[in-house]
C-alpha cells in the first residue's frame, strides 16, 4: 500500500483543518431551555470514586502573544466522558490537543504547565508524541475517512503498527464496537468516502479504537450529523466508556447533560470556571457566570 495519502498513525486529522471547521459561534441564539435534563450515565459512574488518567496543572497555552488558556488545572476521570462546553474562542479544543500533543503541529502554540497522562508529564523530552497518540486517539468534527475501503481505514493503525496478526477479526471488533458493523459487513472493500456522514463518522471512530488506545478525544464529534446520526454517536460514546476514557467537546448543552459524567465549563479568555459532575454543573452551578452561559444568557 501507498501511504502518501494518508500519512497520519495516530487515526486522526490535519488539526489545521478541523480548526478551520469549526461550528459558527452561537452567540445570540439561547443556547438551552433553562431547564436541561440530565441523564448521563451518573448511576454508574460519577458517583463512584474514579481514578484520575489525565491531570492538568497550571496549564498555560499561548498561539504568540495570545493567550488561549489560562492557569488550567484539573482532573480527567478513567472510563467516564467527560465534556468541555463554553463559548467559540474558550479554548476547548486548544485543550483537547493538548492532551495528545496534537499543539505540537501548530507551530505559534507554547504550552506551560504541566499535563500528565498516567502519572507521566506528556511534555517530558523523553515523551513520544506519536506513541502518545497510539494511546490517546482523536475523532473530529468533520468526518475524515482515509480514501480508502472501509477495511483499510479500520486496519490502518493496526497495519502502521505491525499489529496484523487476526486482523479481520480486529477490524470486525472495532466495526462492531462503532456500531457500524451491521450495517457495512458485506461492503468492507467499498471506499469508505462512499459512506453516509454519520457512518463515515462511526468508522472514524472505529478506525481510532482498533489499535486499542486508553483515551478518545472528541472535537465536536456530531455537529455536522443530522439526529438521528447524532443519537447514534450519542450512544456509541456512552458504551465506549465502559472501555475507554472519552473527552468530549461539544457545544450542544443538552448532549453533555445527555451522555456526559463530568462537565468542564470554559470561559471567554481560556479560563476554566467550573467542573464536576455533570449533574451538579446543569443543575446547580456554583458560578454564576456558568449559570448564565448554560441558560443560553450569553454565548
Ligand atoms: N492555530 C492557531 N493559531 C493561532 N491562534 C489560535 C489557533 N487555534 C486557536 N487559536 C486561538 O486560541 C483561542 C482558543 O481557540 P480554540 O480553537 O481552542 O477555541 P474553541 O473553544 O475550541 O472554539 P470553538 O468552539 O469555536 O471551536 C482563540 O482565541 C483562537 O483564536
Ligand atoms: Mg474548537
């Protein structure tokens, strides 16, 4: 196979492009009812005590002189989702990236502070950011298949990797995972542009889960769908966190009330206002400001 098309391992996308796709800012729409329901998952999860697997500490970025978040700190539970809300320009993605190094690609990004990853400062020299990225995967907003068949999207890691021993059985598991495969499992060698978003959006998904990460970032990953694909990811991502450590940035409120544990809550100048549990955060915000941002008060 030639891989001058799709030179990526890490199962993710040019950031530059994601960057530039980003939802229009939804300031002067409400954003929510005041009153959001909140299901998430927090039977299971939020309220047990769980482990820490990512952990921000006085965490700085700056693209040049602009700041783009300011003095972060906080912990990212093991095998929950947790969702990062607030306002276009906050920082959220620049935050997401952090986690697996993705800022590295942007070359005006410095990061300060420290993150840790499994206890490891993930910006210690010794840190391999393409190894980093094996372990912390990342699904877009915009659905961004490989030109490629279905099957060489999902086996695409595992291939970059050495890792094909049984691999039929590896890219059926990542399909069925994704909640794809029922729906592809006669057309594997079908190019995977072929694909409806939705779908495409699942392999994506696929394709980061078959080489078997710990962490999924998410950057908006159903904001281009229609709702009915949204519902779907919607439940992908829950079970995928029975698995895995999801992260998710979204800026529908009901979606992180819906499927998220914990909610981080940014703010307009890179400033992390509020975090903890979901339903606490929806509910009964400390932050007044929180409040009003997820009471559609400002945007
Ligand atoms: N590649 C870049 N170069 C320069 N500045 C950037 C770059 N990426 C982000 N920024 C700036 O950093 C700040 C945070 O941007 P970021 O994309 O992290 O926000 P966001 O919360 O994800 O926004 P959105 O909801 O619109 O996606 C903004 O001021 C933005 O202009
Ligand atoms: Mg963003």
């Amino acid at each position: 196979m030639t891989d001058n098309d799709t030179p990526r391992t890490d199962g993710g996308t040019d950031p530059q492009t994601a960057e530039t796709a980003s939802t229009p800012d939804p300031s002067g729409e409400p954003l929510v009812d005041s009153s959001i329901d909140v299901e998430g998952r927090s039977e299971s999860a939020s309220t047990a005590t769980a482990r820490s697997v990512i952990e921000a500490r006085h965490l700085d970025v700056f693209y040049d002189d602009v700041q783009a978040l300011d003095d972060v700190s906080m912990e990212i539970p093991a095998k929950q989702v947790t969702a990062m809300i607030g306002p276009s320009g906050c920082g959220k993605s620049t935050f997401l990236r952090c986690i697996n190094r993705m800022n590295d690609l942007i070359d005006t990004a410095r990061v300060e502070g420290e993150l840790y990853f499994e206890g490891k400062n993930v910006y210690d020299e010794d840190v391999d950011p393409v190894a980093l990225r094996r372990q912390i995967g990342m699904v877009f907003q915009h659905p961004n298949p490989f030109p490629k068949s279905i099957y060489d999207n999902v086996a695409y890691g595992l291939r970059i990797q050495d890792d094909d021993d049984n691999l039929d059985e590896k890219v059926e598991t990542a399909l069925k995972r994704a909640a794809l495969w029922d729906e592809v499992s006669d057309q594997l060698d079908k190019s995977a542009l072929d694909l409806s978003g939705g779908q495409q959006q699942r392999l994506c998904i696929a394709r980061a889960i078959a080489v078997d990460p710990d962490v999924i970032l998410m950057d908006e990953p159903a904001s281009a769908l229609d709702p009915i694909a949204t519902s779907k990811i919607e439940d992908l991502i829950e079970e995928l966190a029975e698995d895995y450590t999801v992260v998710i940035v979204t800026h529908n409120m009901q979606q992180a009330a819906r499927i998220s544990d914990k909610t981080a809550v940014f703010l307009t100048g890179g400033e992390l206002v509020e975090f903890g549990d979901t339903e606490s955060i929806f509910e009964n915000p400390e932050s007044q400001r929180v409040e009003d941002y997820i009471t559609g008060k400002f945007g």
